[in-house]
C-alpha cells in the first residue's frame, strides 16, 4: 500500500495546490471523493483493468458516471490521470487530499468510543479540552461501545487516549510486573 500511497501523492498535492490557488477546496474535495467511490465500484474495476479499454474510454466513462460533480477542472483531471494509467490511484488522491485539506483548515476528526452516552454539556467540554490540546478545529464522532467496562478510547489521527478502565487496568498491571 506504501507505494500507491507514493504514487497518489504528487497527484493529490497538485490538486491540493490547484483547489487552494482557486479557492475551492470543498469543490475539490466533492469531486475527487465522488470519483474515488466510482472508481471502486465492481464494473469500473473491471473496466480498468481491461487491457482492451482505452485511456479514453475509462476517462469518458468515469467522467460521464460523476456527472455534473466535476467541473471542467475536475474532467481534465481524470483525463490526465487517465494518459498516466493512474485512474485506480483515485481512493488514494482522495484521502492524501482530505488529510492536506485538514490540516490547512486545522482541523481534525476524532472518534471517541465510550461506556456510556455522553450529554451534549459532556461533548461540548470533551470537544473543548481536545481542541485545546490538539490545537486544531475538532470534528467529533461519538459512538457507544458496550465493551468498554468505563471511561472512553479517544482517537484522533494516530493519536489514542485511552481513558477506558480496562486501558487504566492494564497501565497498572504493566507498572506492578515491571
């Protein structure tokens, strides 16, 4: 995965850079996300690897399933990524785009996991301190996890804070045997 990761990212950072310069990342984001998705769906998969399907022929068909999400900038795109052969490397520009757009907006989504339901006071103060400590504009998704015996698992990015009780359980054991 490393290397498609590799290969998106020059494409992903220049359309980060085309959407900054034009003042349309959300735009952009729209496009390149609804594309990606149409790139994953069975029949596309197949068209793409169809040694007998055309550059031409795959980009007219991704262009003609997206609609009227690409603009003229959106269609030239896939054209390009089409003459490159690089059509299935769509889910990847996507991400790389989200993330490069995140952190220009200073923003991050964080996951949080708990015990039990958290009031919306509850989120608003854990949104709070996580912003604080992030430093970053927070996207809050909370879920329930029956699992956890207490507390919540907190993950933002490749950050985790385990506040569970089963997480603070296993830090003490770990201190007691060492």
């Amino acid at each position: 995965m490393a290397e498609l990761s590799t290969l998106a990212r020059p494409y992903a950072k220049a359309a980060f850079e085309f959407a900054v310069d034009a003042s349309d990342l959300k735009g952009w984001a729209d496009s390149l996300a609804t594309s990606a998705a149409v790139t994953q769906h069975a029949a596309v998969v197949k068209l793409l690897g169809s040694p007998s399907s055309t550059p031409a022929n795959q980009a007219a068909m991704i262009i003609e399933l997206c609609g009227d999400v690409l603009g003229v900038t959106g269609r030239n795109f896939i054209i390009i990524l089409s003459e490159n052969r690089r059509l299935t490397l769509l889910p990847h520009i996507s991400h790389q785009f989200e993330v490069m757009k995140a952190n220009r907006e200073k923003a991050v989504d964080v996951e949080v996991a708990s015990a039990q339901p958290l009031d919306s006071e509850q989120q608003k103060v854990l949104s709070e301190a996580l912003s604080k400590k992030l430093q970053r504009k927070v996207n809050m998704q909370v879920s329930l996890d029956k699992s956890l015996l207490g507390g919540a698992v907190i993950r933002a990015g490749d950050t985790v804070i385990d506040g569970s009780i089963r997480g603070r359980l296993t830090k003490l054991a770990e201190s007691l045997n060492s």
